[in-house]
C-alpha cells in the first residue's frame, strides 16, 4: 500500500493550488480517504474527508476554500485549494481515513509574499 502526493509549492496569498494523491496497492474506491496538515511546530491537522459513498466533510478553516475529489478510476485523490491564507503553510498529506492508515510521505506547501 502506498500513497504519494504531488502539487505542493509556494504561492502567493490569494493563489490556488492542487494537489494530487496517487494510491497504489488498494483500490481507494472502497476507502475513506482524508487530507490532513502539518505546520511548523504544530500538530498533525485534519483538513478534509471524502467517504467511499461520496460523503464530504472539511475543517471550519477551509471550508469554502478548499475541495476535496476523488478519481476511482485513477485511483487518485486530489485536494482544490483556493483563496490560500499564510497560516495554509503546512506539510500536506494524503491518507487512508481509518485508524491506522496508510499515508503519503507529504508535500509542502508554503503561502507567502
């Protein structure tokens, strides 16, 4: 089982970003799948969740910003980040929702001026 993630970067603030998630090694179609962050000096964060019936949730922080989707077909999941803020800046992760997942190695992403 494996999950890598891709996309991240710096960007301004006010900037988008997209970052990708390729599974292997289990089909994510029947999988929960989550994203969650890592800022400097902070604790490991839940952004958002995509259940495997289609069932979404995302933290109050990024809500109206931030879209989480799915491509069963690739075995990809991706994560639409709008309107990115300063406190954004984190390690982004890609992983199996349940408790004791798989998850991705991470990709940073860094919002600044």
């Amino acid at each position: 089982v494996q999950l890598v993630e891709s996309g991240g970067g710096l960007v301004l603030p006010g900037g988008s970003l997209r970052l990708s998630c390729a599974a292997s090694g289990f089909t994510i179609s029947t999988s929960a799948m989550k994203w969650a962050r890592q800022a400097p000096g902070k604790g490991l964060e839940w952004v958002t969740s995509i259940g495997s019936a289609g069932g979404i949730y995302y933290a109050d922080s990024v809500k109206g910003r931030f879209i989480i989707s799915r491509d069963n077909a690739k075995n990809m999941v991706y994560l639409q980040m709008n309107n990115l803020k300063p406190e954004d800046t984190a390690v982004y992760y890609c992983a199996e929702a349940r408790m004791g997942g798989a998850r991705g190695p991470g990709t940073q992403v860094t919002v600044s001026s």
